[in-house]
C-alpha cells in the first residue's frame, strides 16, 4: 500500500493532511507524507478554557454513563484496528504487528475502563465518633494534559484519556512532533464514538494540540491543567516535572529506562533467547521498556553471546510493513547517529562491539540499523545512559546480590527481570532486596506490559503510574468526609473544648 | 508547675538544654527555656549515609517485626502522655487539653500501624497469558525526611514516623526551629521503645537535625532521602515541592489551608456555634484546619454573628495550662504582629472587625490576642490569604452553588465544611460539584481530623496525604511483577515475534 | 406482534418449542405458546461431569481471555436487546420498558465483569517471617448451579453468567418452569458469542436444564456443583441452603423480601408518591424488591395515602406490550388466587383495603388485578409475610426508632428505604442502628438495584451477595499462600522446634 | 511446678475449679485437675438475651472505641503469657513452646484487630444516575457463637472473639468440654481487659457456657445467634453447618484437614525433613494443619524415608513441660485407641509401619505415643481420613500433575505444600491448576500460619475463613445504599416508568 492510500484508509483527508508547516515523515522511506497545521501558542488559553468549561460538564455525568462513551470508543477501535495500525506502522516505523499490537492495547484499556466506570472505589471507615460516618471519596480533578512520545504515539494516550475519561476528566493532547498522525486518526475515532454517545459528551471532552516545545510549556505552565501526564525523556521530564510541581499540579511522568535482565545459570536459555532478543530489538530498540542491560552469570555468558550473536545474525532488518520484518527502521537519522555515537564510546571504554551498523541495503531513505550487542568489562558510563536504539549491553555477575546491584546501579528506575527456574532467586529478585525497579518479572523480558498492572517506574523514570491497578487515582482527588448525624459534637482524641 | 520542672519531667537534662546557640522560648511567657545545640550542615551526609545504613538492614526485617517498635513505641508515649502534654503546652502554647490530645494522635497512629504492619496490602492480578502471574508488591523505598511544623511539633512526626517505620524506612526528622524540645524528647522516647525492640532495629533508624534553613535544605536537596515530607506554609511548599521533583524525589506537602463553613439556613445554629468556635479559636487559630472563612446565608448571618460575638467575649484567653482557658498565647510577637495587619487590611478592604487585639493582662511576655471575627462585603484578597492567627471572617451567600463557589475560589483546598440538616444540601457539598478541598465535613468544624482517613489536600495545600486510608502507600515503592512458569513465551497483547 | 412472531424474532425455532411435555403460557392471555422437552433427570450426572469437564479447561484460560467472552456476549445481547426484551414481556407479563430494562442490565453485568477480568484482586501480604512471601489468590471453584425464578427470568442468570464465566466456572442453568422460553433464547444468544469467541470455550461451559424439582434437586444434592445460586422463594431456599451446606458445596441464596418504605415527614413527598407506585406496582408487584410495607410518620399519613389512592385510580392496567401500561398480568391464576386471600386475610386482621381486585376487562386470558393499598392497624402476621402480588401494607409511626423497629421486625431482610430531607434521618437509618437489610436507600425505592453494588440480604433472604462490588468471590476458592524463599525454616508465633 | 500451682498461678480459685459435674483431666499425667459446674441448658435463652441486649448497646460504640478493648485484651495477655501458656500445656499437653506460640497468636490477632478497628472499610461505587451515591458500608451482626476445640484452647477463640469485638459484636463461648480450663482463665483475663476498659463494654460482651452437646445446640439452633464459628471435626460441622444454615444463620466452619507435602527432587532435603517432622508430630499429631500425607518424587523417596526414620527415632518423647521435650501425650486413651485401630487398618491395606506404638515409659498416665511413618502403595481409604494423631502416610509419584491429583483427592481441604526450589514447580502448584486447599504454601510445611491470612478451606474442612484478610467481613453485615439526592427520581437500567 502506498502511505497516501494507508492515511487516506485511516480516514485522514487531504485538506487536513496538508497547508501547515508541520513536515511529517515515514521512517520507513523518510518520505514526506504531510504538512500539518500547528496549534498557534496564543490559542492555548482559549483551548484550556474550552476544556475547563467541558469539565464543568462532565464531571456531572455518571461515572457508568462515562464509561459508556470509553466503550463506544473501544468499539471504534476494534473497527478501525487494521487501519490504525497501518497508520502507527506508517508514522512510527514499528513492525504491522507491533503497530497493531498497539491498538489491541488501547482496546484492552477501553474495556479495563469500561469496569472501572462501575467501580472508581473510595472507602467507608469506621469512625472514632458516636453518630458520625466518615468516608473517602474520589472526585473528578479536572483537564488533563497528555504529552505523549513517538514511539508509542497511540496507546499512551489511550492508557491516559481512557481514564481520564470515566474519572470525569477532559483530555488535551499534544502528541509527539513526529507522530501527530496517528494522533489526527485517533481524534476522529474518537469523534466517531462521542456522535454516538450523544449530547451527554460536551465539546471540548477531547482536544488535541499541535506543535511544539511552546505548546507543551503552555499546558505544563497552567492552573487550568491540574495534571499532567508526561512521556518521554527523562531529560524532558526533568523539566517538566518540577515546573508542574511549582504551580500546584500533579505530574505524572513516564520517562526513560535502562531496563536488564540477569540471566541465572538454571535459566531456560532457549526461552531466554527468544526473549532477550524480541526485548532488545522489538520497535528497534525504541521502547522505554527495551531490553537494554543483559546481566549474566558468568558460567554462562559465552553460550549466552554465541547464541545471541547467531540469532541477531538472522534478524529480518527492512520494511516494516512486509511479512517476515522484525527490525524496521529507526524513527529518524538522529537517532541513528546517536546510535552510532554511543557505540564508539562504549568501545573507547572497553565494549566489543557486534553489529549495530546502519543498514543501507533495506528501504532507501529509512534509518536502518543492524541491533548491536556490546559485550562490556563492567557497567560504564554509557551502560548508565538510555540510547534510544537497538543497543543490548552485556555484562557478567557471579553472586546474584552483584547482579541485583548492577542492576540497580544505575539512574533509571523502570524495567527489570531475571531468567531463573529457581525459586530463591527469582523470589530475591522481587521482593525488598531486589530489584528496585517498577516493573519486575521473572521469565519475560522486561517489555511488554499487560494493561490490567499500573505501569511505571521510580527514580529518573519519573515515579508516575498509568493503566491498571489502581492508577485511575492519579486522575482524580481524593476527599475525606466525616459527616457527623447526631446532636452531640465530640471532638476527635477526646479533646474536650467546652465554650 | 515551672518550666524547669515540665522540661525535667519530660526527661530532657540539662546538659542538652544547654550550650548550643538556639534559643528557645515558650510562647506562654516568652521564656527562654534552652539554648541548643544545632546540627552541623556539614554533617548532614553523614547523616543521610547513616540512615541509608539502616535502611539496608531494616528493610529486610519483616513488616510485622517493625510493627513491634511502633506497639512499643505507642506504648511509650501512653506511658509518658502527661508529660509529654505538657512540654508541647510549654513549646507551643496550645492549652492543656489540645497538647494531650495531640500526643492521644501519636498514640492512635502507632495502633493504627501496627495493624498495618500485617497489611501492607498489594495485589495479585489476573494476567492475560496462560502460565502467568500477576502481582503488584510494595517495598520499603528509603529514607524519609520529615519537616515539621511548629504547631503540631510532634503529632505529624508521629504519622509519618509510625507509617514510615512499618513501611521498612528510616526517618530523619528536621522539627521546627521553634519547638525543637518536643522533639528531643519525642527522639528519647522513640529510644526506649527502640532498646525494649532489640536488635533488629539499626542504628540512625530516627535521626534527629536540629537547626534551620540550611539543615532542611540538605535534606531536601538529597537524591539519599528518596521521601520528603513536609509541613507548613505555601511558601516553603513551593519551594521545598520543585527542588525535590527535581531530583526525583517524592514530595509529600501538606501545607496552608483556608478553611471554611458553609452555615445553611437548616443548620442547628447551636452545635454550629460551638463548632465554629473551637475551630476558628482553637490552637489560637493556628491549625492548618483552622476555620477562617463563614460563609453564612444571608437569612441566618445576624443571629449567627450576634451568638458568635456573645460567645466569643466569654472565651477565656490566658495561660494554657490554667484549668479553664480556651485560647492559649500565639507562637511569637512576630504572628501576633502578622495577625494585626491583617486585620489592619480586611479593614481597608471593607471589613468590620470584632475583637483581635492584643490582650495584655494575660500572662506577660506572652503573645496573647483576642480572637477576631471579621464581617467582610465580599471574599476580598485579604480573606484569600492564610493569616495563622484566630481571624475569622464572615460571608454571606443566597443560593448553595454560590457557597460552594465561594469556598472554592481560594487558592488552599485543605479543609472545608457544611452545617445544614438537609440531605441534599450535605450530599451536593460533599459531591463532585461540591467542595474542592481533601476534607469535607458536614455538622462538624473542618479541623480535627481522626487519623483512620487520609489528611491533606490539593491546590496550594501540596497534594500530599498522610496518616490513615493508603497514606503508606507514599511511604513505599510499587512494583508490578509478572512470574511466567510456563515453557511458552507470550506476548501481551497478542503480538507474534517468532525468531 | 402475535405471539409467534415474538418467539420467531427471538430466535426459537418451530422444533424448539414443540413436541415437549412442559406447557409453557404467556400471561398476557394464558396462552400456551409452547411445549418444550424436559431434562431427564436421569442425564444430569452426564451433564455436571460434561460441566466439570468444561472446567477442567476453563479454569485454565486466562481471565482477560474469559472476559473476552463474556465481552461477546455483551455484544450479542446488545444485538438482540429489543427482541429478547419482547420475550421476557412475552414470558413474564412484564411491560415493555421493564422487559428492556431486563437486558439492559444484562448488558451491564457483561461490561462489568469484562473489567473484572483483568482483575480479580487478592492480596499480597506482609510476612512476619524473613524471606517469605504471603498471598491471597481467587482460584475458579467449578460448576455453578444456577436456579433462576420467573419474575427476572433472565437478569438474575446473566449477573450469575458473567460472573462465573470471567471467574473460571461453567454454569448449569436451570430456569423456572415458568420462563424457559427466555432460557433458550439466551442459550441461543450464548452460544453466538461463543463461536465467535472460538476454541478456547469448551463444550458445556453453558448448559440448560429445564424441568422441575428433580432436575433442580440433582444439581442440589451433587458434590459436583460445588456452588449454588439459587433465586426465589425462602421456602425453597429453606430446602436448598442446607441441602447443599449438607454436601459441602456454597449456596447464594436470594429470597423473599419484605421491603418497606419509611417516609418522614420532612419527605419529598411528590417524589416518594412516585417511588412508592413505581417500587410497589411495577412488574406488577412481583420483584423480590417489591415495596409491600409503607410506614408513615402519623402527621403525613392521610395526605399521601389521598395522594396514592388517587394515583392507583390512574394507573393504566393491561396488555404489557400496549404503549402506556404500567402494570400487566400476574404470572398465573395461582398468584391471582394467593392475592385475593392475602387481602381476604388482611382485612379479618383489621386492614381496610383499596383496591386489589382482578381486571377482567383487560386482556382475557390474562391474570390482571388492580394494585391493593391496605391501611392496617399495626404490623399483623399477614404483613410478615411475602405476598407475591402488588400489594401495599400502609402502617403509621411516631418516632424515628419506632419506626426502623417496624421496618426491621419481619424475617426477611432485603430491600429497604427512607424518605427524608434531614440528615439525621437519613443517615440513622442507614447507620449500625438503621435498618437492617441488604439494600437501605434513601430517596429513592427499594427495587431498581445498579448492577455496580452488591445485591442480596440478610435474615431469610438468605445472605447471599450477588451483581457487583466482591460478589464475584462467591464463585471462586481462596487460597492463602506463604512461600519461603530463605535458606531457613522460621515457625510462625516465633515458635522454636529443632529437631 | 504441680498442676495445682500452675491453675493457681493462671488465676483460677478453688471454688471454680470444684464443685461442679465436669471432669476435666490433664493429658499429661491423667490427673483429674478439676470438677467444672456446667451450663445449665435451660439457661441457655437467658444467656442468648443477654447477648442480644449487650449487642444492642455494643454496636453503638464506635468501633475505634471497641479496639481499645482488644488492644487492652492483648496487654493482659502479654502480661499472663507465661501462666497462660502452662495452662494451656496443662490441659492439653502440647509441649511448652508450643503452649507460648498459642498464646502469642492471640496476642497477636488483638494486635491486628486493633488496626482493624479504624477501617472495617466498605466501599463508595460510582453510581449510574445523577445526583446520586452509592456506598457499601459493613455493620455489626449480632452475637457470634463460638464452639472452640480441644487442640486450639484459647487461639481460635481469639480469633473470633478478637474480630467479633471490634465488628461490634458480642461472644457466647462454647469450649470443649476437655478444655474449659484455659477457657476460664481467657475469660477472666478479658474481666480485666474489661475492667479498665470502663463502662462502655455492657454487661455480658462475653459469656462462657461450659458443658457439651446440649449447650452447644442451643447456640446452633438459636436465631438470636446469627453466627456460629465452630472449629472441630468433619462430622461436628456436617452437623452444625445445616442446622445454622436451615435457621438462616451464618455459619464459619474450620473442620478437618488431611493436609499433604509433595517432595520434589529439587527440594532442600535438609530443609524438607526438619519440615516435615514439626508439622507431623508438633502438638502430637494433633493441629488441624497436621501433616499427614507425604507425597514424595520416586527418585528421592528412599532417602528421604531413611532419614525421617532416623529423625523420628532421635525425638524426644514425654512431659511436654520438660525442656527438650517434643512430642507431648495426645489428648486421651480414646485418641491413642483411635491411632492403634487406624495403624491396624494401614497395615491392612498394604502399609509398612514404621513407629507409632504406645510409649509406656513417658509419664504414667499419660496417652503417649511414638509418632508413625506409614508407607503406603497407594492413596487408600485410610489415607483419605484424618486420623487425629501422628501418623504420617507416605506416598509416590512420578509426574507433578499426579502428584497434584493424589493431594486433591481426599474430601478435605485446609492445608498443603511443596517442597521443591523449581519456579515452574512452585508456581503450577499454587496455581488454579495446583493445589485445592484453603492454604497451600511452598517450602514451608502446611501448619503454622501466620494471621495475616484468611486461615481456613474448602470442601470437607467447611469453607469458613477466619483470622486475616478480610475474614472481619464474616462477623459483619453488608449493607448497599443508595442516596437519592437531587430533586429527581431516575430509575436504573434507563427504565421509564411515568405515573
């Protein structure tokens, strides 16, 4: 399919498609496919009160009854997942099955929201006081800004708008500068659901901004946004983190990952294989929860790199789009090049490199590279650093108390995992002397979440949590009410103030 | 009793009441009391060091085991309530009544953690690929640094140390420059419980700082206190809240509030009159929940302000540990000085001011004041400020929905409440379109929380909570934990990677 | 649309609904519109080992995949809303807006329990000892019996299906005699989902069972169905319950209600004339949730029983399926006849009755009466019991406490309400001292339960919990879990054994 | 120390201890230590009565309030573990360790409850209509009947009544007539608790009713009793389980176990055997957690019996007050007849005894026994019963899943483990595919449970949960509500019913 016929089939149209100063293009042949109109900056209070104003709305629709439009929404998406995900392959470079494996998570979170709508628990608690109840309730806090990354341009806003939305929420999105494709498809899904739903869904409920740097700084800069949900760098979430902090709102922050997996001696090798290497080079290497630090026993390292160096040596590297392709393309040539940077420090501080040079036989135009296995003398600098590429660094242990240290020694704080059929080490490895990461498994690597667990990280990574679990709190406020129905007025620790 | 004897009773020497280069005063006669030795900013990573130490060796003792310290530590401070009433009556001027029922909160969160201690509640999930668990634990996650406030010098030490502890986290707590004595003697009793534990609890497991801007900064400047909880003003808030986001800490704010009450016209003018009073004057109006606003329907403000007024002449004012007084002396000259421009302001903005002047045949050297109620023509900028003083100011209001827009038009959304006997009136308050605030109360005052629900709030009050509900969970770090034991390798999410 | 017609669109065919020994009649006309084949008893060992069989690969599908299934089905039922509502109008009696409120909470329970799926929440838990681990897990438990009533033919199923089904459990359906038309089509309705669904769904995960008591006995009596759901009268749960304690499997039992309503005298008392019609004639008084017993403060009572008696006149009685009809037939002559000596028996204990008597000129054939207010002179015998028939007891009080006593003097112990505008009202009554029933609401009638609460009562309805919140624990085992991952043997209690 | 001093010392007098029908014997020695007075059946309605009056005032007192009672229960029994602990070794024989691990149990559970006190959480649910809320709150039930075993004196009881106490809810004990003792001392150490608990605690919170069946049918028959917790054999709860049932009442069964290991060939041998030999002959064979079958891998099953023979010989056999004792008497001649006979049926189906004979050279008087290692070519009738006594069956298997079906193939369902150090091992048997019991655990042995789990199992063992998790709910009532409280009437499911 050409990419005109793939935006055309995602119900993108020309007129919206071109007549901006947004150039839009595919990593896979780095071919322009549009011109976007940006978001004007000073439109940004506008578009802050417009969603304020649905907020007014919204926040009285019963939450079940919210939860109707977020189902609306998921059926929506299983009509167009064919589509979509062409769309994410197109914009994004990911394999189709990855991309439509995106979608399949932004389903499975619609419908997760769907049984939170009749849920959204607070607490009833026993009160210390005769004739008094006390009680915690969550309420709807109010716009949402989303800032979501290229590299998972669909299902990050799914996993936030979904909800968003049944916590009675509005979002305002601002996608990556390099995907607002997807995210344009997305919008008019979305619409698709809220005509169905009817009236009770007011304007504004979803808007979606454009642009850059100076949009974004507009939503975290806002009291009108109380929260905001960051994914990206940990450089940007750096930024963006403490500013929200400063005027009162509540960051949530999904930033970078330095994710590893040990291998133990009693580990599955096969199994571990197949999992390093989907871990490691899956998206080419763009997840933040790639697979980025093997840690291995040394008892096994060599049959572990010979292995691998054999199996890397069959990748299909090429169009995502063809059946067969498990590497496609790089988001852009800067990320290539500082793929390439990395890998001649890693040398200059004591890596064998194997692999990782760029492609040039696949799709002309793309950044095509070969994933790199780095086998280091011990964690360095550049191991502490999270290059966004196909870059598996590897490293020996001998006690599995050095392992879980390397591991933990470095800034980030998201992903994690150990090969292991031992009870003991596996059970180590999650509990208070573990991993201090905020995912952490055992026999799967460290990529590829379920939506029904909260997913994030600690430390560099943010400490924001998103989709399962009870992460629908970061959506709302939480009150605590003690109604007192008696004619009596006891104080709290029997405190005594008699007027 | 003298101040020596209090001092002595507490169990604090002379020789660490003496020699250093704090002074302490107490606000009952501006005595100084102690000259103490201040903590070295120079010393503050050694310090940071010691505490993480503890932390290696207290998170692997099991959470029940830790909530065995705080049982004993419960049982020491029943032991030592008297006279530990006592000192913070000395250190902070509250009357006899509010300093034990202060020290009654320590007593009822240590209880309340220990249960806790067996809880610790996470999940297990149900996960989508065959052969796999899903878990969601939580961890002790390090250090916490606790920054407290002059006006509950030990009770929001206590919430924090009692979950902290069973948390599997060390403390180090930086108390107010101007009740540090409470703490000391708080530090002591924390020792005793420590020596009946044993063993298993570490060394620097509670440290104590002792000193001002510099000492805290430290703290919350340390990537090694990965937990910053701090009470106070905004001002301090907002600055302590960005710096530690900045360096991925987790800031736990609880900070000023406005806090106010609707009186409806169904409301039992009587019970409304007692509860407005012990919230507005007590602690001499310098709780965090302090009642500072009335919003008052019109139909109802004459009788109301007339009552209030009536009672508000009776109010005892004078020595706190006299049997009989209501309204113990301010912190210092400094607030009573805050107090009188306030006053001098809400005059200027329109207001007509009913008490609130100094009250000099108290006991001298004291900063007694009369408390103040304040008639204003509309929520001016004055009534939007925090004035931790007993100042109380009057609104009025017609219909509910301006009430509640009233009350939630400052920038604090701590503490909040409604006198009605309508159950419509209660429940909309209490609503998604009601009060803004963390506390929402009905038929009671907005101060004096019991420590089962969560305390705190959003806006400018920080977003923190802290004692009971969840409050723990900020205290440890999530981790979601998928166990494959099958010989198959799935992906979440369906996606297809065969290599 | 003749009866043919609406058992033709809801998908029965002309094999289907004849050449059985089961005469089924719609009580709209008492026409026999179908005579359906029995179970023979003889065949139910084969069909609990087929369930059991079913189980044994059921419980071994991942949840979120066994919400997929019941997502479908929500699909399906979606599909056939209007056509499947017509049945149970058809089937039941019930008017047309009740008939598609049926399947909308089908509906409902499907979406919920889709979000249970990925749910189904145990614990983790704080370990005293060192090096271990402690969980709760939810495992499926196996067959369930499903013992339906003919008043919510198919609702009562679907909260047990959906349930049972995401939980890992087949389900073995026995319907009432009076409405297996509904029972078919909603197998039929099944299992189009479940070819959809595909091979994962085993064979007999849905199986029906149509007969009378020795069908139903054998599901009772058989180890094999270790839970039991049964729905009706406590006369027959009064067998069930301890025939199945007996055996060792879990009875649900949701039985007879005798629910009041309370209206004070600060009540909204247009309101409440609605709720009270709407609770005590809808589907024609036959809910389990059916208001039987009005208790009005003395000072209102003349006025709302004016207010009522006027209303009832206005009540249009008839063809269920007529536009406008809010009150159709009874099931059969046999309720007719219990109804008429309910009255016969309330007016020898002093009631004085209005209404009640049958309506023969509405559609022959049918068992129409007019709803029965009956003021008595205090809480008789007759006013204990269940009648199954829209009749309203109206008794007087004086005090609050007077009262709730009134309310909860009867054995049942399901549905309950008060009509108040004051807070104290209100919230005592819902308090440790309230009323003592499953369902206490306020403002609104006792019947119309969401699907998101849990629905069942106390006393002799039985305890059981079915619909929302942690119902869905009735159809799974729980299994504490303590893994020791140390190299040490610690006993619990600290308990010292060396051998 | 002699009996004597050791009744005297837990507080009990001479004028309790004679003078009445009921012998009550020491294991140890056989020594008759007391003639108890017993219940009266005829007074068992007033003992009821006063309950219920205790309950009507109990339930009013805020449960924080009612945990201040427990927690007061817990300091007098830390204050009296030791004379506790003998009394308890005195009665029952089990060896003094275990007589102080009983008691820290209880002190333990007070510990919990106390924590529990503050939450008793129920739930606020998202409801589906405006203007309206929808909560789940818990209230107290009612007096709790608690028939209590020979083997668990006092620490079952605890559980209840620790639990019942704080969810508001009065105590009518039923001991077993062998132990009475133990259950006179607890009931005046609750006297104390009570004492200076103050007049809040009414009049008979907690009653002893001493005596054997007709006692204890008068509180399973009683409506006023709505719970029955009983502990004790299979055939006791087949009995009381449908008679609580048939008079609508709740019964909690902790009935038989017939608790399994399964060995693997990864197990820590050392580890399994030290296991295996506490939880087979700790408190003589007698806990329901009793290991009682071994179902160990072919490979290392001649080992593994070698060494327990050899273990099993070094066992110190006697007065279980004697320091290095560890297997005490069992509970009288009957229960050694009953091992004999049991003995006598293995051989008969094939097993090799090892062990199990009478050991006359213990102290005289005293029913002691060697414990019994019995393999067994296959899982017999005999090895289907529990046998209350040290008999420890021992049997192969070859494939996990075997293993696994051999484990669930008994009637009962409390206790089980696996000894293995494989993750996928580990994991299948805790899986829904694993083990079938109530508790199941790895590398721990199936006694000894902490309790912060729900501690109890299904099929024969009865199905009730005591102790942790949520068992408090089984103590309670749930009540679903829902406040109307705008000025409209919405029904649910969208239904439109205008009158």
């Amino acid at each position: 399919m050409t990419h005109s016929e793939t935006l055309a089939k995602a119900g993108l149209t020309e007129a919206e498609l071109s007549g901006g100063t947004l150039a839009v293009h595919s990593p896979i042949d780095g071919a322009e496919v549009a011109r976007l109109k940006q978001t004007d900056p000073f439109d940004m209070p506008a578009i802050i009160a417009t969603s304020q104003e649905a907020f007014q709305i919204w926040r009285r629709v019963p939450a079940p009854r919210r939860g109707e439009l977020v189902r609306l929404l998921g059926e929506e998406l299983r009509a167009a997942k064919d589509e979509l995900g062409a769309l994410v392959t197109l914009e994004t470079g990911k394999i189709t099955a990855e991309g439509l494996g995106e979608v399949q998570e932004m389903i499975d979170i619609c419908d997760f929201a769907v049984g939170l709508s009749r849920q959204l628990y607070g607490l009833t608690i026993a009160s210390e006081r005769p004739g008094h109840r006390m009680t915690e309730t969550w309420h709807p806090i109010g716009p949402v800004g989303v800032i979501s990354a290229f590299n998972f341009p669909v299902a990050v806003w799914s996993w936030n708008t979904a909800l968003a939305l049944v916590c009675g929420d509005p979002v305002i999105w601002k996608p990556s500068e390099k995907t607002p494709l997807t995210a344009l498809a997305c919008k008019k899904i979305f619409e698709k659901a809220a005509a169905r739903f009817g009236d009770d869904a007011p304007e504004g409920l979803l808007q979606l901004v454009i642009g850059g740097a100076e949009v974004g700084e507009a939503l975290v800069a806002s009291k009108g946004v109380p929260v905001i949900s960051a994914t990206g760098s940990t450089r940007m979430g750096g930024v963006v983190g403490p500013k929200v902090a400063a005027r009162w709102g509540r960051p949530i922050l999904e930033l970078g990952g330095n994710n590893a997996m040990i291998v133990a001696p009693s580990a599955d090798l096969d199994m571990a294989v197949r999992a390093i290497v989907f871990s490691a080079v899956g998206t080419a290497g763009q997840r933040c929860t790639t697979l980025r630090r093997l840690i291995v026993h040394k008892s096994i390292k060599a049959e572990l790199v010979e292995k691998l160096i054999k199996t890397y040596a069959t990748l299909p590297i090429g169009d995502p789009r063809s059946k067969g392709t498990l590497i496609g393309p790089l988001i852009d040539q800067g990320a290539l090049d500082a793929m390439q940077t990395s890998l001649e420090v890693a040398k200059a501080e004591g890596g064998t490199v194997h692999g990782g040079g760029p492609v040039t036989e696949a799709v002309p135009g793309g950044a095509y590279v070969a994933p790199a296995l780095v086998e280091m003398p011990g964690q360095t600098d550049i191991v502490k650093k999270e290059t966004f590429a196909p870059i598996l660094y590897v490293l020996e242990y001998v006690g599995l108390d050095d392992a879980i240290e390397i591991q933990n020694e470095v800034p980030q704080g998201l992903a994690s995992c150990i090969f292991t059929l031992n009870v003991r080490e596996a059970e180590t490895f999650l509990s208070s002397v573990g991993s201090d990461c905020g995912i952490a498994n055992v026999n799967i690597g460290p990529s590829g979440a379920e939506i029904g667990g909260a997913f994030g990280g600690e430390k560099e990574t943010g400490g924001g949590r998103e989709s399962g679990s009870d992460a629908w709190k970061g959506y709302m406020r939480r009150q605590t009410s003690t109604v007192n129905y008696s004619a009596e007025l006891p104080l709290a620790q029997g405190i005594k103030f008699d007027v």
